[in-house]
C-alpha cells in the first residue's frame, strides 16, 4: 500500500483494524504515529488505540473501503489460510474437508461387505431384507415430513412482527447490522443489486453491506464500478483460494464483519425492506441461546414456466409448512442459503461456515442445533429468481443434494455423542431430514421401475428369487408416500393465496425424476469431487425483480409492466457505524 507503512501493522489485528474502523498510516518524525479512522473517534476511543500502538497517535479520516481495502491486501494470505481452514483446524469433526472419517469408511465396508456376501449366498433373502429396509427408511422419513408439516400448518406465522411494533422501534436505538452479500460471474444482476438492498428500512450509519467478490472475477468487479454503490456498501475483493466457494468468502466477511447481527443475501434476492427491523425485534424476544432466524424464500418468477411453478410449490410447503412444524417442535432446522439472520457473538462461537460443504447453511443449521443453540423463523420474506431451465437446475439440485450428504455424513461421525447432547428424538429428526432426503431422491428411479414392474408383468414373472409380494408392497409404499408429497405441496400455495399453482402439484412426479436424476449425480461427485461448487447462473429471468415491499409477494408482473410496490420505496441516507468489540476492547472502544 503507497498510502500505509506496512511496517506498522499486526496480523494479530488484521480483523481488530476493519471491525474498529482505524488503522496505522504512518510514523511521524516526532514519534507520534498517524491514524486513519473511518469515523470521528473520542478521546477514550483514541487512548485506547494510543495503548494498542504504544505512542502518541494523530487522527485522520478514512474510508471504510480504504480499511477494509488495505487490511486485505497485507493480510490476504492470512484470510485465505482461516477463511478455508479454520473450522477444519479446530474442529476437524464437524468440517466437510475429510469427506469419510475412518470409523465410516470401516463401517461401510463392514456393511458392503455384509451385503456382497448376502447377495452370494442367500440371494433372495438379502435383496428382501434391503428392499425392506429402503422401504421402511422411505415411508419414516416421508411421514416425519408430512407429519412436521402438518403441525406447521396450523400456525399462520411463527414470530410474527406487528406494525406496531415496528412503528415503536426507536431507530436511535437499533444495533449495527452487516449484510453479507457474496457474488460470483454476478454482473447480470449487479445494478438490480445495489436497488434492493439500497431499499433496505435500516438506519444507514447502523448498516453495513460487504459486497465480497472473488478476486479474479473482473465482470462483476467492473459492474460494480458501473452500478451506483451507495457509501454504506463496501467491496471486499476475496483473495484467491481453495475451495471457491460461496462459505468461503462469507468467512472473509465475518472476519470483517461489525455488526451485533448479520445477515447474508444472494445476488438476486430482494428483501422486504423492514426484514432486518422485524429480524432485531425477534431477537429482543429471545435469549442468547436463538443463534439464528431464518426468513422466508419465494419466487418473483413462479409463473414462467412449469419448472418455477414446481419449484415455488415446493419451496411453499418448505418454508411455510415445513420449517414452522420443526421450530414449533424444537428439532433441528437445515438453514436456507440465503436470508439468515445471526447473532454475530453464537456465529463466531460456531466458527462460521464450512468452506468445504456445499450446503454450508444447512450444515451451519445443524451444527447450532448440536451444540445447544436454537434457530428460530421470522415472519419476512425475500424474494428469488427461481430457475427456469432444466440444465440449470440439475446443476443447482445436484449441489443442493451433496450438500445433504456431506452434512448426513460429517454429523452421524459421532453419532452416540451428538445424541447425549441433542436427545434421540432430534437425532432422529435429523437423521430423517438430511439423511432421508437425499436417500428419498435416490429411490425415486427404482421405485418408479418396481411400479413398473408391479403393474406390467404377472406375479409368476419377477427376477431373482423376490416373491411378487414384497415387489408389489414396495410400489404400494412408493404409490403412498409420493401421494403424501404430492399433499403437501398442493398446502403449499394455501398460505399465500395462490391457489392457481395448487394443480400443478400433480406434475411433482415428473419433477421428482428430475430430483433423482441430480441425486445420482451429486452421489458421484461426492466421491469424485466432493468439494465442487456448481455455479447456479442468475439474471436469466424475463420476469423482473420485483420491488421489494411489505407484502413479498411471489408474482410480480413481467418486465414491461410496472411492479405494484414501486411506489412504496422508502429513501434512506448513507453513512456509517463501527461495532463494539468484545471484552475490555469493547469497553475501552465503545462507539
């Protein structure tokens, strides 16, 4: 850096520098040392840097881009080291980096080995003994699902924020808040970006949003620079590194991260504006031990094709069913990818995310239920650009899927030690959920060919030695636990009054090939490459974004029609605000 004496920085406060708003610039003749705050610092403020420096300081002021800039260019072989490998250093049970530990790699064996043997020996009985142990593992988990959904129906929204209480909240009062927004090959979508976080109903110099952009990726860094970036939003060039992925760069931004409470967005989404308003305000309703709140997903384009519709059906009975029954019924909740909001204090005790899962919010949902944290639901939702082309979706599904799997696999190491903590009934829960979806996704093509075989050929005409029966009682089990499914997608719509997309939930069978087909290939990349990243492209819609506002609702009207809620924009100002630090820091550099 031209404009710092890099001499006179300590990687030891590399993330102290950006989180506090100050850094070393130079030794002056006299002894006193030149900093460079991002905003006016008081005199106990400016004691406290005095002692961390050990001279006479003078104070300059300072962007926050320019802190966050520096910091990362000095230290950027030490943010890459701890944003991959950090929890896998310290905790290497409960990171993705080892895809098999050595205790399942001898139990799998032991039980391929079982099973080979069977098969030679005893044939028939072997394969009626696996075929009843799928369908037994097949219709738990689907009746887990429609009975947690069930329960979730009966809620219209849990957490649910009043106007009222919003109306009351003193926004001289509100913690400072930090938005994660990590964007990959996003230049399609970056202007749309900067306009729906730019509605966000936050006071700016409590508001923070940390763009964190892969350092090769030139496209959506010279968008960026295109696109009107208000003060408050800062660009985090992310130092190039193994795995690039998605938790790894949000790794880098909590390391910067000032907020009391941070929330991470997707490059498409668009909020509703008093999210994270409604988001403080659960908090205040809750003690230390509700680590994270998950807000709704939808679609802005649920109605361009078949594919979004399917797709919005499900992500209905998920986020309105599916996660009100499992927080009603205190078991463990997979987080959504997106619109989570965080304590900062339980997310820095949980070690951020694990770089190496491909599903790092879901297994981040798991690993605070294991340790003794609650997540909970906040009645917002963020709207998403669903997608609408089959390529992109196997792509997409199949990243989803060996996330799962790595998560089944990376929680069930230990397993007799995760049930002292959590309980038997959670860990079942948990082991139905993560391990029963992907497994639920992997059965559909050979259930389907034992329907297949159930209606077309006569009992006396079956392969192998399998009696008829069990062929014909596992296409029944398959016939009634997709018809359960295809239930609880139809409740879907019911919640957000779109009762239009209820007949499509009869065409889920053929989605749910689709699912099959991304599950047999997220199974082999999990052996050939378990830590690939499929990029999932957005910006690929005709329909617009809509203009995030109160309502969230799903279907806004296409492009070259204006959106309803356009006139509901609220204006808001650029500034501002460091973060308290934690102990006598925090004390000593209180803003």
């Amino acid at each position: 850096m031209t404009d710092i004496d890099v001499s006179l920085l300590d990687v030891g406060f590399r993330a102290v520098y950006a989180r506090e708003g100050w850094i070393p610039l130079a030794a002056g003749e006299d002894g006193t040392i030149l900093v460079g705050a991002s905003r006016e610092l008081n005199p106990t403020q400016e004691e406290a840097i005095s002692d961390d420096l050990g001279a006479p300081i003078e104070v300059v002021p300072v962007s926050q881009q320019f802190i966050v800039d520096a910091v990362i260019e000095v230290f950027a072989a030490e943010f890459a080291a701890e944003a991959a490998d950090g929890l896998a250093n310290a905790n290497p049970v409960r990171s993705a980096r080892t895809v098999l530990s050595r205790g399942q790699v001898i139990g799998f064996a032991i039980v391929a080995s079982v099973a080979v043997l069977g098969a030679v020996l005893l044939t028939g009985v072997t394969l009626v003994v696996i075929l009843a142990a799928i369908n037994l593992f097949f219709l738990a988990s689907v009746l887990f699902k429609f009975v947690v959904a069930f329960r979730g129906s009966r809620y219209d929204l849990v957490n649910k924020v009043s106007r009222f209480e919003l109306a009351m909240l003193d926004e001289d009062e509100l913690p400072f808040y930090t938005v994660l927004v990590p964007v990959f090959r996003e230049e399609k979508v970056v202007a749309q970006l900067m306009t729906n976080l730019g509605r966000l109903d936050y006071p700016r110099d409590r508001l923070e949003v940390l763009i964190l952009v892969e350092e090769g990726d030139d496209a959506t860094r010279a968008a960026i620079a295109r696109s009107a970036v208000p003060e408050h939003f800062i660009v985090v060039p992310i130092p190039a590194g193994v795995p690039q992925t998605k938790p790894r760069a949000c790794n880098v931004g909590l390391e910067l991260a000032r907020g009391e409470f941070l929330v991470i967005f997707d490059a498409e989404d668009a909020p509703e504006p008093d999210q994270l308003k409604k988001a403080v305000i659960v908090f205040s309703r809750t003690d230390e031990s509700t680590a994270v709140v998950q807000a709704s997903l939808n679609y802005f384009n649920a109605r361009e094709n078949a594919l979004t519709r399917l797709f919005t059906l499900e992500y209905g009975a998920w986020f309105d069913y599916m996660l009100m029954g499992l927080e009603d019924s205190d078991l463990p909740i997979p987080l959504g990818g997106t619109s989570n909001h965080f304590r900062m204090t339980a997310l820095r005790r949980l070690g951020g995310w694990d770089p190496y899962n491909v599903t790092e919010d879901a297994d981040l949902g798991i690993r605070a239920s294991a340790l003794g944290y609650r997540v909970g639901v906040v009645d917002a939702t963020t709207m998403e650009e669903a997608t609408s082309r089959i390529p992109q979706f196997i792509k997409q599904r199949s990243r989803w899927i060996k996330g799962y799997m790595q998560t089944a696999l990376v929680h069930s190491r230990q397993p007799i030690a995760l049930i002292r903590r959590i309980g038997l009934r959670r860990f079942a829960a948990f082991a139905l959920l993560i391990a029963g979806t992907p497994f639920t996704f992997l059965s559909v093509i050979p259930f389907a060919i034992l329907l297949v075989l159930a209606l077309a050929l006569p009992f006396y005409v079956v392969p192998v030695e399998v009696p008829p029966i069990v062929i014909v009682l596992s296409a029944l089990n398959f016939l009634l636990g997709y018809s359960l499914l295809i239930y609880m997608n139809m409740m879907g719509p019911y919640k957000r009054g779109l009762f239009g997309l209820v007949p499509w939930a009869l065409l889920k069978p053929l989605f749910w090939i689709l699912h099959s087909i991304a599950a047999y290939k997220a199974l082999w990349q999990l052996v050939t490459r378990p830590h690939y990243w499929e990029k999932t492209e957005h910006g690929t819609s005709r329909f617009a974004a809509p203009h995030a506002g109160p309502a969230g609702h799903p279907d806004p009207v296409p492009p070259e029609e204006p959106s309803a809620d356009e006139e509901s924009e609220v204006e808001l100002t650029p500034e501002e605000r460091e973060e308290r630090s934690a102990g006598e820091r925090q004390r000593r550099m209180s803003w």
